[in-house]
C-alpha cells in the first residue's frame, strides 16, 4: 500500500462518526447494510452520513453495490488487512517478523 493510500485511509477513519460507520459495517460482514440501517444505528441524518459513506468510499476502505432500489455498503476486508499490514511492516525493530500480521476474522 502506497504512504498517500495509507495517509488517506488514516485520515477517513479519525472521525468518530466514519470509525463507527466502518466498525458497523466491519461487523456486518458480507452481508453488508443499507444507509438506512446504519443512520438508525448511528443516529445520523441521512445526508450527514452520505457524506461519511463518500469519505470511506474515496478512501477505499468501503464499497458499495446497488441492490434492486437498494444500496449496500460493505468493508473491504482486502483493504483493511493492506492498511493493517502497512502499519505493523516493520513492528520488530525493523527487522521481518516471526509472523506477519494477519487480520484474526474468518470473513
């Protein structure tokens, strides 16, 4: 993962509204949610969260398919585990690890 990727990503979840929707959607796994089920459980305006929904999105840390009339957003496990990995590359002094970090859920 490129430092801007990295820096971007970073950036989009020090909010504490786009931290809670990513930790959601983390949870809801493959299945996704809808705007609507994640404004209900943020309690957020649904146009307060489009624009953090976008800010995930541009990030790479979320994507998002139509369903019928329906939009569902998902985490990218892909994307999450690169921004993991960046972020613990060098965790022994510099030198490679006994085991490189791996993200623990079985999605």
């Amino acid at each position: 993962m490129e430092e801007d990727a990295v820096v971007k990503a970073l950036s989009a979840l020090a909010q504490a509204s786009r931290l809670r929707a990513f930790r959601l959607l983390v949870v809801a796994g493959d299945a996704g949610a809808t705007p609507g089920a994640l404004a209900e459980a943020l309690d957020l305006p649904a146009a307060t969260l489009s624009f953090h929904l976008k800010e995930l999105l541009v990030a790479g840390l979320i994507g998002q398919q139509r369903r019928g009339r329906n939009l569902i957003y998902r985490a990218d496990y892909a994307r999450m585990g690169a921004l993991l990995a960046y972020l613990t590359d060098n965790c022994c002094q510099g030198e490679a690890c006994a085991e490189p970090a791996t993200l623990r859920c079985q999605c």
